[in-house]
C-alpha cells in the first residue's frame, strides 16, 4: 500500500500534542474523532497526562506497541522536526502538520520545513500540510478537522483554505444531498502538493468529482499533467482566486510583457479538461452535478418554465454559455401540443402558459416528451415547480410530489441529466427534497442552474474531444540536432544568453522552418559581394554579443537599392554601434533581401514560473502591443490547439484578407507553432524566443527577425517560489 | 389628481367580467382584494349575476351610482374596445387590461389596441396593459394580480413578465424583510408605457428605489430622459433580457455594422444613472440594499472576514468591480490589534484568525472601528456570522443576537452601508433576521453581497458625478444654419437620400470642422487648374448622386503628382464611372491635396431603432472594421462623454505615439466629436453620418472624407416597432 493510502484509509491514529484543556486543539481532535466514530484506533501522545477522553495516553509515540499508520501533530512548529523523526522510527505512513509558522513566515521557517520533509523522506513517510486545517477521510469517518456533521458522499474536497472547505461543507449539509469521501486541506504544502492528492483521487473509486479550491500551485506543470489524466477518468472542479493582485510583470519580451496569468491558466486548465469556475456560489453546485450526473453529450438541451420571464432569462445566459437549444422535433411538438394548453409555446424554451397550474404533474410528463427527443441531451426546468401547493392551493403538494417521483425514475432510465431551478427552495417543500433523493439538484438561483447545464454540457464536449488534446509532457531534447546543440553549447560556453540573430536562424533553419535568407558579412566589401547575390534590395542588421535590440542602437538599414547605398549603411551603422557603446564587439553585418509584403505575425516563447514553457501568436504591431490581441497556451502544443490559437484571437480575420489583401496560408502558421514547439522541446536551455516579425503571405511565410535568449539551469518544468497559505502567486506567474 | 395618482391610489374598482366560476380570473380578482382587505370599494361588473361572494353586482359599469377609479377588465379582446368605452364614460382614471391578442398577435389586434387607446384618450383615461398580470398598490391593498402575501415596503416593482414579478416578490417574501409599493406588470404597453411610470415613481413618496424587469423599450430615449431625472432622486434597477436574439444588422454604415444593443445599451444606461444588473439573482437584493441603505460616497470600502478563503474572493471580487480596498488607518489598525489575536491581519480585508471563534461579538467591536474610519466608505462582513451558534456551541447564539443589536443601531448611527454575507443564512439563525429588522442585509451567496456593495459604490459615485451627464434631450434645429438648411433641403427636394461629398463637406465646414480642402472640378481643365493651386500631391474623386461608395466604382485616384497625371486620372475615372453604371449621372471630380500623415479615426452616427441618434468613435482601419474597438454614446454627448469615449476604447494608447509616432492632440478629437454632436442635433433628418477617415494628427485634423444619408420622415427620437410579451426587441437595435 502507498502512504496516501495507507494515510486515507488509516487503522489508527495518534494525536501528537494531546490536552484535556477543551479549549486545545489536542483535546477537541479526540472529541471528534470518538464523536464522529473513527473506525480506528486513537492514540493520544502527551507526556504528563495517563488518559484523555478515556482513553491511554501515550509519553511518546513510539511507546505505542500496535502499529500507528497516521499522526496527527497539532504542537508548535519549532517542536515538528523532532517528532516527525519520531513518527518515521514509529512507521508512521503520514503525518498531518497543523501549526503554522513554516514557510509563510520566511527562510527560518522555510529551512524548518525543509528539515522536516528531508526527515520524513528518509523514512518514506508523507506529511499534509504544515499550516492546514487538517483533513477529513469520510471512508472511516477519520475526522482530523473538528468540523461536525460533514456528510459522506463521493466529492474530493482539496483546498488550499480552511474557510473554504468549510464554506462547501456547509453548503452541501444545508442544501444538497450529496457529500464528501474527502476534505484535505493542503497547507503549506512543504510535501504533499496538489497532484499528488489529485492522483490518488483518480484511482479512487468512492471519488466520482474532485473539487478544488486553489491560490497558488507549486508545481504548475505537474499538476496539468496530472489534471489531464485525471478529467479523462472524473471531473475536475476548480475555482482560483487571487487575482487581484496580478503583479505586473516586468516586461522583457513581448511574451513577457503581456503574459497575464489568468489567460495563460485559463486555457491550459481548459486543455487539461478542468472545469473552472469564477463564483463561488457555483462551485458546489457544479462539482453535485457532475458528481451526480451524466454529461451532456451533445451540447443541446431543452428548457421547461412555467413564466415567459425565467424561459428568456435562461436562454440568454445558455446561448452566452454556448450551449445550444435546438428546434424539438415535429413528433415531440405534437406530443407537447397534446398535454398542453393552445397559448403553449413550443418552441424551445417551452413555455407550458398556465398549462400547469392547476396539474404540476405535467411537468413530468413533459419532462419524459422532451428526454426522449434525441436531439435533447439534458434538461433545465425553471420556474415555480415545488411552489404550486405554497403558492396556489396545498392540494398539489402532492401532485408536485407524485411528480417528483415521476421524474427521478424517468431520469434514472433515460440517462440524460435533468437539472431544476425552483423559486421555491429555500421554503423547503418535500417534492424538491424528494428530486434530490433522485439525483436530480435544484437550485434557487437561475444562474446557478444554468451554470450547472453548462458545466455538465462542457465537460461531455471535454470528453468528445480529449483524445485531441497533448498531455503537457516534453520529451526533452528527443528532437534536437547534433549540429543546433553545437549552437547552444557553444553560446554557454562562451558566457553568452543572447544568441546573435544569424545563430538562432542557423538553429530555425535547422529545424525547418522558413527563415529569411542572409548571410553574416565581416566587411563592406563582403556585405557589397552578399547584397549582389540577391536580385532585390536588402537590409543590412548588426550582429553584435552586445546588442539585442538592434534598431535602438542604430544597427538596422532597410531598402538598400545598391553598392553605394550598401557601403554608406555599412560605415553607419558601424559607426552608430560605436556610439552606442564604444567598447562593443561587432561580428559584421548581416545581408538580407528586404522581405515580401505580407500579414506581419509575432510568435514567441518564455519559460513561465508556473507551467514551464508557454507560446505567444498574434499579429503584428499595434494589435499585439496596444490591444494585446494575442493567444497563449502551454507547451507543448498539438496541431489542434495550434488552430485554436490562430482562431480565437479577434483580429484572425486579418489572415482572410481584409481591405482587397489576399488570404493567407493558416496552414503555414499552424506548422510553424508546431516547429516552434519542437523547438523548445528540444533544447531546455531556450528561456525566451521571440519571432518578430514573421511575414504570412498567400503562399509562403518568412521569419524575419528572430531573438533567442537561453539559460542553462532555469526551471524549465515550472515551479513557483509560492510560501504560505494565501500567496497570492497567480499574480507573479 | 393626474390620472396615474388616480389609479394608484384608487377608492373604488369594478371588476369587468366578474365570475362566480372560482377557476376564473373574474372571481380570483374579487377574492384577493377581499382577502387582501382592500381598502376601498369593490364593484363586480356582470350582468348574469346578483351577488358575488356577498357583494352587488352591477350588470354595467354605468349602473354604478359611486364614482369607479380603476376598472379592472377581465374579459376576452374583442369585447374590450366597448368595455373601454364604457369606462371612459363612467368616469375611470383608468382600466387593467389583462386580455392577450392584441398586438403580439398581429395586424387585427394592433389595430383593435389602437382603437381601444384612442378611445380611452378621450376620456382622460389610462390603460394599464394589455397583455399583463396586472399591477398591485400596496399602499391601499390594491391587488389585481391575485398573488398573496406580497410584502409591503418601499419598492416599486415594474416588470414586463408576470412570471418574474411573481419571482422577485416570492424572493422577497422568503428572504428578506423589504417589500413593495407597487408592482406593475406593463404588458404591451399600448397606452402606459415605462417612462411614465418612472416619472410617476419618481415623485412619490412611499417609493424608494424602483426595480425594473425589461424585455424591450417602446421609446428608448423617452426613457433615458426619464431615467435620467429619477435617478439622482431615488435609484433604478434594471434587468435587461433578451440578449441571445441579437439579430444582425444589415451592415450599411459602419455604425449600422457594429452597434450591438448591449454596448449602446449599456452606456447609455450608465449614463442615466441607472444600474443595470445582469444576474437574476442579483435583481431583487441590489434593489434591496439600494432601498434601505445609504449610498458608498468615496468608492471605498473595508471587508471584515474571519477566514482567509472568504476575504480572498470577496477582495478579487470587488477589485473586478472597481471598488477599492484602501489600507485601514494607523489608528485604526491600534484599535483592532486590541482586540483581535496576535495573528490576525489588519490589512484590508481584515481577518480576525480566530478572533471571534469564542466572542462572535467582537465582529460588532470590529464594525464600529472600521466604519469610524473616515476613508472608510462602507463595510462588508463575510463568513460564518449567524453560524457561531449553530457551528461551535448553542451559547454562541445569544451573543451573536448580542452582536445583531450592537451593529444595527451602529449603523443607524453612523449612516454607511453595512452588508453581510453569511454561511449559514439558509439556516435560518433569529441573529440574521435581527440583522434585517436594522436594515442590514444578510446574503448567503458571497458573489451577491460583493455585488451589493458594488452597487451601492456604483450610485454613490453616479450622485456624486451626474452633474457631468447629459439628459438625452435634444433642442432640435437650435444650432442649424439658414445654408446648411438648404443643402439639406435642397437634396430633399431633389429625391436624394445620399448627400455628394462635397454638400457633406461644405455642411460640415458651416459647423467649423476642419475639413480637407478641396474644390469640384467639372471638367479636365478645371482639374488641373485646382490641382495646382495644392502645393502637395492630389487626389480626384468621382462626384455623382448614382455612386456612394467611390473606390468600388474605381471612383478614386491617390497621389496625383502632375498635370499629366491629373488628366490621366480625370479620364480613367469617369471611364471606370461610365463602365460602373452606364446611365451615371457626374458632377465631375473633387480635387483635394494628400491628407498629411497622422492616425486615422471614424467617427460616425445613425439613429437606433429604440434610442434615436447614436454616435460611434473608433481608430480606423482594421481596429474599427475587424477587431470592433468602437465606443458608442447616445447623442448628445457631453465634452465629458467624449473624453470617455476616446479612453475607453482598448487601442487608446495608439494616439500617444505608439512605434516612435508623435502623439495626436485629442483635445481636436473631443472637439470633433462635439461638433458633430450639435450637428444632428441641428438638422433632424441626418440618419447617417460617416467621417472615415479622419487624419489626427500633433497639432491639427482633417475630415478627408465624409457621406451623410438623410431621411425627411425617419423616427428620430427612437421608437421601436416592438410588440407582444416577449418581444425580445433589444436584438433588433
């Protein structure tokens, strides 16, 4: 057995820190725990006590004679080192740390944390936490939290803020059916981070949701490749905050300048098959319906209401989701037509007008008339139902409730999700408590059920689709060339992070992408000699170590018509140079034809603090750098997501041809993002690639400029520096 | 008394169609307004019975010797045009229609409505629908709607769907202690129409705010003026549905090409002060808290939370919604380290880490501190309030009763909004309803509360800046002159609806733009006679009635350097005119010098459908025709309006010099657009301007060219063709 195993399903536990004192920690961890009927064996460790609660108490841990799977240490930090060299000698499979004052209170804590993990490591044992609420194992009610009354149910609850995990507890108890197998709070997360827990969650099999609250991630890219396998198998449910904060990057690169951490999460948490939320009141409320329901699998529903209103209100917010509610069919019009009043609209929405006022159960036989259209994959009935024996006579509670019972089983059979909105919830009556014994949710707030279609409508499309998607794994330096690692290598040796132009060129052209032709001209008379060769005029662009951005230091000449033109801008741009910097090492010139008119593009690359390597495309100029009209994704990338990427930004039109200019060749962009992707692939060093700009046309496609900036030990998996348990870090990535 | 106070304050209604059948409408009315003790005199109207549930019946109208305020008619279309002349005879302030097909149903029933309005006008009478659920005054137990237990409070409630006044009032009536003055359902609105029952509102005085259900507005800017002089008074709150029906415009202008309702709908809005609310279910509560407490004057607000997730969100939340968070007071901050533990933050949000956990009083303590702080505007709790005693221990509950009472006469006192959002609100706590009795608000969904306070910021800001707006009125004609009249006019006389560009031109001139200069040459000769007068290059430009858009006739030619050139040009022209259309008639060509560099901008206008003329600005090219980058305002605008259109778009950084340009002086913009404001103003029959492009530049402007459409009868105060319950109209705007 694993130790996550082992720690979830524990046989025993031994509270490090017991009291008497109720007020303690130590004293209300054994209440719960007797309380709330652990299954297992509780071991209180206190030196100066002989019993707490009734039970032993131990001096020490390993004083304990049977086997202690999980130590729950609720002592300060500066004390943890040493016990949790304890619970190792006691074959402890996991630790759960309370006390905060580690990481999140700088490098004193740190190095403490730090220790402590190095320690548990050499006794293969595992901790959650330090500073975290605790966690909850519902399987065999191992309550370490000292919340009351959480209910069982099959949701994996993983938060990185105790608040929270109480605040979708409540939730659930007051409102839902449904409940939880777990509640881990994650802490500092000096050990155990967010993958882990959500790989042991995947071969869970009493885990069907995973919901998550989340500030930071230590480990961006692992968690996506993890997430990806997971979606696959259950959903994923996760709502960020701290975004606020977005610190403001230093610019640096294009890519840098405008990489804001919500666009880059949000669609590689997309890709990875994640369903994000933005409001926490939709947070549980999405994670019950897809712990509850089958997806929709073809992204159409249909929608029941009883009042014009809610139907309009519904369908706005549905079409703004982009789910899509199709035209019934003739036979289940008819059908419809038969149980409903003339003033019936039957349209989709269908609105019954009345046709239910003095029959509720009518919804259900709609309900069945629509399920079985089999161009609906779902169903939202919104309005009153649940209300009609409050509001208009009490006779028809049993009618709403007779109903009730008609729809749970119909959804039952039909296998096709149906989700309610009722005005009336929170007045209780027994015929939604009865839905929800069917596993049919109902919310009071229209927005919420609608969110919940919605959510269930995505992540069928997810599951139509994931076998498109990349797996967000690099196969490092699989593809790279003998003589492209000779360019790198030979940058690094030499001290150098900047590559000059005419290497990162040799290196694309390597790889096959279409790079301008030029070549490095040490003189006048070369550069005379090189401009001859090609029958148009050219430009002429310094290559210096000492120069990145070569227009700033004067190093660049367009439209060279001939010799004369050629040697005055190779005297002057050697002359700017100097000005420049007058200790600057000058390798030549580079010669270029001046390139073909065309759509300017901009691709570039950086490595990102969270996710490791992601890629920027947009199109050139103003778009990119006043209206950042751009698109972002994790690396690497698949020809779908290349394609994706040149769709969604707003000016994609322009590739079509706008203002007479003809069209041009997607297909040539799409497969310069994948070269570009197997690119980065191959060598680790690469921390910044900047194409800019690449010229699109009809038929072909030039890379223009290009700068490359390459370091050898960045962290090129992405891990971010994030300490303490509200970081805030989405705003540093 | 006008006719409106008449009805809402009616002594006595007849019940027209009144029934003994207790499944119809005509004996519901009665039995609600028995029930609901109405204050005044029922009159049964049928002429078939004696008596109805005890009282007399008349077997007309007429027949009724006491004077009728409202009448209500129950009875089918057809029979209601001689209803409504009966009524009107009998001395009615007004009748409630609640009979459908009339207009919704087609040409008949418009026809029937029309009929039915004519003659109530005779009469002096008003007509509340067709097509409604019926309206309720709760100042007299006026209930024609037959809903129960409709909470009576300071609310009026004015919605174009039964089914979600039926909503709002069921929210209230469950979760909140607030209530109504009134609720109307509009219906079609073939006599009241919503601006008049905001201008009434607005003057009484048991209503203080009023929410607004919308599906469509027969007469957008009649209600914008309205709106406009209600909301420095009391507060609207709008919900707008129908968006998904956003039928495409036929393209024509560039105006016409990108106005989506929702932008011009929005701002528009916005500037008459009102709040516009997108979720349902943030409707009936922002109209809740805009009701009973005082707006937030400077924007800014503290948050009091006692856990770290919570005051996360609720901090992102706010930071989207533009409410600021400013760091608390030395002086403040000294007072809450008092009482607060050690590790509790006293930043803003301020956490209390488990202060309360034993005392939830000490959130009372914190509120009084925080709302003493004089950069503190207003205040948001979050968390577990009303939950202490249900959570932790049962002796909890009185003193958060405790704490209920403290900050309720707190804020009493200090009149700044306090809001609060609870965990356990569906619970039930007696805590939170004390809260209510105060006029604290209590929310259980934390998205809701931040909204809450959003709004309060949002009209607090609104009162403080309205001064700045514009009504929306326009003085037609005011500023026109005697020669711009004639061009006009003549053109009209002519049949034309296109103006030729130099009519524009010289119209726009008489208003002191700054226009190209250019002259109509006539023939060859004349061409090159003007174009020398230039000390540029030229351009010609085909000048005729028959062709509107010139470069698709081959119509232009740029960069004119020479007599030769000019001739050359001259000739192909009116070759490419004659090849175009071969019976065309030609004024000749317009010669006028190369505009000098700059930024290219559009501005243009056309006239809505729902708010008459509208004015559009964006940078020209492919920012306005692929990316959209536009800003819309509903004319006229104020300088204050033009300086925000200029900033709002996302490309606005391009006229401060982008790429080593110089910057362009937008003090020539706003004047511009100003200009063109008093423009249409001047002339009503302008139903399209198009300055495209307008050259920008450091220190001056140029129209290069200009069309203008012009129509003698078109509706220019807006007013849509909408009819029927659920129009959904905004989609055709």
């Amino acid at each position: 057995m694993e130790p996550l195993e082992r720690i979830f399903k524990a046989k025993s536990v031994a509270i490090i820190g017991a009291s008497k004192d109720e007020t303690k920690r130590g004293f209300q961890a054994i209440k719960t725990l007797v309380e709330g009927k652990y299954e297992g064996e509780i071991f209180p460790v206190n030196p100066h006590e002989e019993t707490i609660l009734g039970l032993k108490c131990y001096k020490n841990i390993l004083d304990i004679k049977e086997p202690v799977d999980v130590a729950l240490v609720v002592t300060p930090a500066h004390t943890v080192p040493a016990i949790i060299e304890e619970c190792g000698r006691a074959g402890a499979a996991g630790a759960v740390v309370i006390a905060g004052g580690f990481g999140e209170t700088g490098e004193e804590g740190k190095k403490i944390a730090a220790g402590m993990v190095k320690t548990a490591r050499k006794y293969g044992m595992r901790i959650i936490g330090p500073n975290t609420s605790g966690m909850i194992s519902l399987l065999n009610n191992m309550n370490l939290v000292g919340l009351k009354d959480v209910p069982r149910g099959n949701i994996a609850l993983l938060t990185q803020s105790g608040n929270i995990a109480l605040h979708i507890i409540t939730e659930a108890s007051l409102k839902s059916r449904e409940g939880f197998s777990y509640s881990v709070g994650v802490g500092n997360e000096a050990d155990l981070q967010f993958h882990e827990y959500l790989k042991y969650f995947r071969k869970d099999p009493h885990t069907k949701a995973i919901l998550m609250y989340v500030e930071g991630l230590r480990n961006g890219r692992k968690f996506l490749q993890h997430a990806y396998n997971t979606t696959t198998k259950k959903p994923v449910i996760l709502l960020k905050s701290g975004r606020s904060s977005t610190g403001k990057k230093s610019a640096g690169s294009h890519t840098g300048a405008l990489a804001g951490i919500s666009e880059v999460a949000k669609t590689a948490f997309e890709r990875a098959g994640i369903i994000t939320i933005e409001r926490s009141c939709e947070l549980f409320p999405a994670a019950e319906c897809l712990s509850i329901l089958p997806p929709i699998k073809n992204n159409k529903i249909a929608i029941l209401a009883d009042g014009g209103g809610h139907a309009t209100i519904a369908a706005d917010l549905l079409s703004d989701f982009g789910v899509e509610l199709p035209e019934l069919q003739e036979s289940t019009r008819e059908q419809l037509r038969k149980i409903l009043p003339a003033n019936a609209s039957l349209r989709n929405p269908v609105d019954v007008a009345g046709g239910t006022d003095s029959n509720p159960a009518i919804f259900a036989s709609c309900a069945k008339i629509l399920l079985r259209d089999e161009n609906i994959g779902g169903l939202l009935i919104v309005g009153l139902f649940g209300g009609y024996g409050i509001r208009f006579s009490e006779q028809l509670k049993f009618i709403e409730e007779d109903a009730a019972h008609q729809m749970g089983k119909l959804v039952k059979k039909i296998k096709k999700p149906l989700v309610l909105h009722s005005l009336y919830n929170f007045a209780k009556p027994h015929s939604l408590e009865l839905l929800r014994y069917y596993k049919i949710p109902v919310y009071e707030a229209l927005d919420i059920a609608c969110k919940c279609i919605k959510v269930l409508a995505q992540y069928g499309n997810y599951l139509g689709t994931c076998h498109n998607k990349t797996n967000f794994v690099f196969k490092w330096g699989a593809k790279a060339k003998p003589q492209g690692r000779e360019i790198i290598d030979n940058a690094l040796r030499e001290g150098r992070e900047a590559l000059l132009e005419y290497e990162v060129k040799d290196l694309l052209r390597l790889h096959e992408t279409p790079v301008s032709k030029d070549r490095l001209a040490k003189n006048e008379d070369e550069a005379v000699r090189f401009a001859a060769e090609f029958d148009t005029d050219v430009v002429l662009k310094i290559v210096s170590p000492d120069i990145l951005h070569k227009s700033d230091a004067g190093g660049v000449k367009l439209g060279l018509k001939n010799e004369e033109e050629v040697r005055a801008a190779f005297r002057e741009i050697l002359k700017n140079a100097k000005k420049y910097n007058s200790s600057v090492r000058i390798s030549g010139c580079l010669v270029s034809p001046m390139a073909e008119k065309g759509v300017e593009i901009i691709i570039g690359t950086k490595v990102d603090g969270q996710f490791g390597p992601v890629i920027m495309y947009g199109i050139g100029g103003i778009l990119v750098e006043v209206v950042k009209d751009v698109a972002f994704r994790v690396l690497p990338v698949s020809r779908h997501a290349a394609e994706d990427m040149i769709k969604e930004i707003k000016s994609a039109q322009i590739l079509d041809g706008v203002r007479g200019e003809p069209p041009v060749n997607k297909e040539n962009i799409v497969d310069l993002i994948l070269k570009v992707s197997d690119l980065i692939e191959s060598y680790p060093e690469i921390y910044e690639l900047d194409l800019n700009p690449v010229i699109a046309r009809e038929n072909s496609l030039t890379i223009v400029d290009a700068r490359m900036i390459i370091r050898k030990n960045h962290k090129k998996n992405g891990s971010s520096n994030f300490q303490g348990s509200t970081p805030h870090v989405w705003g540093s990535v």
